[in-house]
DNA sequence: AAGGCTATCTATAAAGT
DNA sequence: TACTTTATAGATAGCCT
C-alpha cells in the first residue's frame, strides 16, 4: 500500500480562521459552493433566492434568482410592513410638531434647488451604472421599484437637507423666524432616539 | 456481509423535481443545509450573509448575519448606486417644477393631519408586528435604518396624498389657487412613467 | 409533515504544480 | 496566484418510523 499522498480533507475547528490566508481561501471556496447549492435549490425547486454576502475585505458578493433586487423587494414589502414603518412616522411625529416638519421640508426643497444646479455632474454618474434590474422584474413588483427609487433619493437629499437645516438654525436663532427650527432636527438625524421610541 | 439496507444517497438529476411531495422534503432539507453553510462561513471568516428564499409555496424565509435588514440596506446603498438613484428624481423632478413638488408636499403635511387623528388605528398595528431588528443593527448602520423606516412611512404617505391631491386638484380649478397642481401628480404616482423615463 | 438511518455523493482542507 | 489532486468530512436521497 501506498503511503498517503496528502492528509486530505482535515476537520477545522468551527472559529474564525486565524490566518488570514487561509481564510481568505477558504472564503473563495465556501461562498461559491453556497451560491452554487442556491443555485441547485433553484433548479431543482423552482424557488427564487437571493444571497448577499460582504466578504472579510468588504466586498460584495451576491446571487440572485430572477434578481436580486426582485428577491430584496419582495422581501422587504411583506416584511417590515408597511404599516409598522408608518405609525413609527406618526408616533415620531407626534412628539415633535408639524411646524417643524414644514420647516424641514422646506429645507428639503432649498436643497433641491441647489442640487439641480449641479444636476450635471449627477447624470453623468447615471450615465455609468445604468440600471440593470427593472425590466427583468415581474410586473407587479414594478411600481415598488421605482418608489424604492424615489425614496433612496430622498434620503440622500435628506441628509443633505440636515446639513443645511443645521447652518439655517442657526441663521434663524439670529432672526428669529416664523418657522423656529428646533433641536429635533438633531433627533431626526443619525442618532437613536427615533429606534428606541418603539416599544 | 450484510444485504444492503438502503440503496443509500442516490445522484439526482439537475432538473426541477417532479414529485410534488419529494420536492416539498427536498427544498426543507436543502434549505437548511444552505443556511448552516451560510451559519459557518460567518464563523469562519467573520462575514455578514442575508439569504432570502421564497419557498415553493411563496413562504419567505431567511437567513441573516447579524440582521437580514442591515445587510439588505448595506447593499442598496451600494449598489443601485444611490447617486443613480438621486439623478433619477432629479431628472424626474425637473420636468416638472419644484412649485408643484412644493404642493405635493403640502398635501403630504395635510394627509399627515389627518392620519394623526386615526393614529391609533395604526397603533395598533404596530404592536402587532413589533420590529425587532434596529437594536441588534451594528452602531454604524443605525441611521440608515432609521431613515429607512421614515423613508417607507413617506412612501405611504405619498400615495395617499396623491388620492387627496387629485381631489385638491379639481377644488384648485374651481378657485384660481396660489400653488397650481398639475397632471404630474399622476406622473409621480405608481405608474410605468417615471421607470420608462430611464435611460 | 417531522425526524432518524445508511449508503453514497459532494464539498473542501491540505498539499502539490 | 490560481488550478489540480488526494483523502476525508459533511450533506443528503431514499427509505422507514
């Protein structure tokens, strides 16, 4: 009999792989056997998946069966219902005041002025990650795709509204104006004063 | 040596089960191993994984590391790259004009009066389905969540200010307002419109 | 439908090219 | 660096309870 070549497949300990070379292998490895067995789950069971992983370097990987997007949306309107996301609105909104939203909003709107002027920049960006996804999805999660757009827009102008809510704050406390804007822009912020307000 | 007991693990064919029962024990059993390999890469190399599978009865369900709804957000922030996103709207939103925006967003604030008045209908809904992801959110995610949240609770809100602003509209006809509504409340509502507008 | 068994198939850890 | 090989660990098809 021949002495063994190799050890062969040893069992590993179920613990993060120290060395980080070996775990990078192993990752390679690991998520393409996953996405491959998603894949054999799909054939075989006619269901749809989707997969995303961030890899050790932060990347990401992912899989998706018709579509990625489709799967996330799908996922998330039977999910995070709707009708939670709403009355958490509400429930925010009631402790603070509608004045304050107006102002709010009307910072939001002084922001898309200013955006549009520099509208260019921004459709060249468009130009290079042409959207790959929507005309593959079944119709009747369509109009859910483009309000997933509409929103992912205002929260980027949100953002940036808050930046200026903040600069008008204190233009306002100088002048007092007839729109106060109060601390609750902070809250609104990043901060987790709204997330722990649920139960 | 003994007769065989079992014929044991058999080589299947790579094609959608026809047998609707073996399919239903297949999918249980696959779906599973899947997800205990997702569970060990995680441990191994220290990775964040969401997979969403719906079931070959349209059942949904899901695997996520350390929260399907951190990883789905982590996603879209990158890949619909936001500023595709943002161009979108602002593309959209310079067809038509901001003093109508301005308009549709003063009916957001109306509608948002008047859902304040039956919030506690919504309430209650909200109990029912209680979130449980935000605390377990990793601190630098927390604010996308959040916006996340408020930004479904406009969506929601939107469309039920356009069933108000389609009634405003006809009263505005009949009285010369200061802030005119036009036709692309409807554009701007759940419509093929705004995705065709694209490229 | 859910869980257990066995024989076999498949994935993959380690080492080699 | 990435593909190939080897041998074993792990997943699972078919059957049974």
């Amino acid at each position: 009999m021949m002495p063994k070549l190799t050890k062969g497949r040893q069992k590993i300990e179920m613990k993060k792989i120290p060395d980080e070379r070996n775990l990078a292998v192993t990752f390679s490895k690991r998520y393409s056997g996953i996405f491959k067995k998603a894949s054999e789950l799909c054939t075989l069971c006619g269901v749809d998946i989707a997969i995303l992983i961030f890899s050790p370097t932060k990347k990401a990987f992912s899989f998706g069966h018709p579509c990625v997007e489709t799967i996330i949306d799908r996922y998330l309107a039977q999910h995070p219902p709707p009708s939670s996301s709403i009355s958490q609105f509400l429930e925010f909104h009631r402790n603070a005041n509608t004045q304050e939203l107006t102002g709010q909003l009307a910072n939001i709107l002084r922001q898309l002025e200013a955006e549009k002027k520099t509208g260019e920049e921004l459709d060249k960006m468009k130009k290079i990650n042409q959207d790959r996804c929507w005309w593959e999805a079944p119709i009747d999660t369509l109009g859910v795709e483009q309000l997933e757009q509409l929103k992912m827009a205002m929260l980027e102008l949100k953002k940036n509204a808050e930046k200026q809510a903040e600069r008008l704050k204190v233009e306002a406390a100088n002048r007092k104006p007839t729109i106060p804007i109060s601390d609750s822009t902070e809250a609104d912020a990043a901060g987790p004063s709204m997330s722990r307000d649920m139960d």
